[in-house]
C-alpha cells in the first residue's frame, strides 16, 4: 500500500529531526527558556569533538567495518603533538604546525589499522580493539601520563575564539565558537567526497560487499589503506580539538567515549552492516547525543544514567534500521507483485 509521503517518513534523518524537536519540546516544558542562543552555541560547542570522530566512523561504518581505536589515535596524537611542543619550548602563536602535526601522527597511528586489515586481514573490530590497547599502553609508558594545562600560545587563543556573541536581555553572553567554520567547512567537504567521487562512492560498494567489489574493479586493500589513513587523519584532528576546547591535555580524557560517537553515527542511519550513510545523519545523531548527553538533569534524570541512555539509543538505532529495510522489502515485493498483475 503506497501512503504519501511514506518514502520521507521512513528516511533516518526525517525520524531524528522529529526526534530532537520533540524532545527539545520537553526539555523547554522542564526548564523554561531552554530554546535560546546560549543554548544552541553550548550544544555546538559539545558536539565539535564528536563531530569530527563521528565523520571518521562514519566512513569506517559506510566501508563495513567498526573502528573503536579512534579515541586512543585521537588523545595519542594531540598528546603527543603537546608534549614534543612543550619539550621544545615551542609556544608560537601560529596553530598549523600543531595540527599538522596531530593530524600526521593520527595517519601514521591510522597505518597500524590499516596493516592489520589490509595486508593481515584481522576482522576490523579485532584489529582496532588491538591497535586501541597498544596505543594506549605506547602514550602512558612512552609519551607520558601527566596532565598538561600549558598549551601552546595559539592553541590556547584558539579555545577562546569566537565567531559571534550575543547579550540577551538579561545581560547573558553567549559565544559561538569559531571552529564553527572549518568543521563546517569539513562536514561539506566529506560529503561531497562520499557522494560524488570515485572515492566516496568506492566506499559505499566496498561496504556492500568486498567480493562485489572486486569484481566491479575496485582494488579493495588500497582502498581499506586509504579509508584507515584517512580516519587515523581526522581522529588525530579530533584529538587536538578535544585538547584545545578542554584547554589541557590529558591523556585519559576520551577513553570509553567510543559508544558516544558510534551510536550517533547508528541513529544517523549508517548501516551496522555496511554500505549506507549519511554526513547530514551523523550530524543529527551527535546533536541528539549531545542534546541528551547535556540536558538529561533538566529532564529529571541524574546523569548517572547517561551511559544505560546512549546504549539504549544504540540498540534503538540498530532497530529502526531493521525495521526501515523490513518496510522497504515488504514494498518491494508490493510493487513486483503488482508488475506481475
């Protein structure tokens, strides 16, 4: 039976905009004066560091693979990049060198995987849960494990930039911040990427099955090389960003933050199975996370909770996508009968 607007209703996207409107409803019921400035720049502000590791998962998820070392590429590369910079006592005011340095270490780091994938063929979980433990153990035996709050000069005018500041009429400030522009300059670029080159679209058909793959041409262990280079890259990036935000790099700040990004990758409808995705849904499942993540006190609920809620989340994600390809089959077989008719 063919409903109008079914097609729309059942997209991932459509459900999860529906999602943050109705709970942000509630959460303005609970606590008046929610729906504000201060608000939505805090929630960008939350969802920067996620973003940028969710877009890594993303392409990882899309490829029909699960990646769970990028929070430890992520700190093992920003941590690093401070500790080589404070040795040096280089504390310039420029912040290209640090980033390129992060973003380096994340490739080389994003090499580990893709050797044991690619040329070792380690399941993709296997091999990142491995590289994740042998990271962490290289930083905290190797690099160091203290806590650093003397960033850099640049690094540290960059965790106070802003893009725009507001007063409202009770005199509040708020400040949206000026990574506002490369991310989304990032979340633009990796979806052009993934939608219209050869790349992006190599990808979508290696998630679809590597065996098809090959066949169509597609030289599948270049391709996993290039996909882990590229997600060690932007973990490394994350990393930093995560440092400069907190203002101090501390090496056991993003452990156990994988379920975080994974899920919102999930809930934004990339298939656990591989060979869907999308930029604009990994956007919204970070923002519901975050808006979640942050407001759970407001809704009357300790936030003791928020681990059971982003797992639930999970799993719900994961259903919704069970249900969406049953709804898209059972059409299918619809429209052949009616064919046969």
């Amino acid at each position: 039976m063919n409903i109008p607007g079914k097609k729309l209703l059942l997209r991932n996207e459509m459900m999860l905009v529906a999602a943050i409107l109705i709970l942000s409803i509630v959460i303005n019921i609970k606590s008046p004066g929610f729906y504000s400035f201060s608000t939505l720049f805090d929630l960008c502000r939350a969802s920067y560091v996620q973003l940028i590791f969710g877009l890594g998962v993303l392409i990882v998820i899309i490829s029909g693979g699960i990646d769970v070392s990028f929070p430890m590429v992520g700190i093992f590369s920003a941590y690093t990049t401070i500790t080589i910079m404070d040795k040096l006592h280089f504390s310039q005011n420029g912040i290209i060198i640090p980033i390129l340095m992060a973003i380096v270490i994340g490739v080389i780091l994003g090499g580990f995987n893709a050797f044991a994938i690619a040329v070792l063929g380690i399941p993709t979980l296997i091999a990142t849960l491995g590289t994740a433990g042998i990271i962490r153990g290289l930083m905290l035996a190797g690099v160091g494990s203290r806590l650093i709050q003397d960033l850099p000069n640049g690094l540290d005018h960059l965790a106070t930039s802003t893009l725009i500041q507001i007063r409202n009429s009770g005199g509040t400030l708020s400040r949206l911040h000026l990574l506002i522009i490369p991310i989304s300059i990032l979340v633009l670029a990796l979806g052009w990427i993934l939608r219209r080159t050869i790349f992006g679209r190599s990808i979508y058909a290696l998630g679809g099955g590597i065996e098809s793959a090959r066949r169509l041409g597609i030289p599948t262990k270049k391709l996993q090389v290039r996909i882990y280079l590229l997600v060690g890259g932007l973990a490394g990036l994350g990393g930093l960003m995560s440092v400069v935000l907190a203002r101090q790099a501390d090496p056991y700040s993003l452990a156990g933050s994988e379920l975080d990004t994974i899920a919102a990758v999930v809930l934004g409808g990339a298939s656990i199975a591989g060979g869907y995705g999308s930029v604009f849904g990994t956007v919204l499942g970070v923002f519901l996370i975050a808006l979640i993540r942050d407001n759970l006190i407001l809704l009357g609920i300790s936030g003791s909770w928020e681990r059971a809620a982003v797992g639930a989340l999970l799993i719900i994600g994961i259903v919704t996508q069970a249900f969406i390809r049953k709804m898209k089959k059972r059409e299918t077989q619809e429209s052949h009968a009616e064919v046969q008719k």
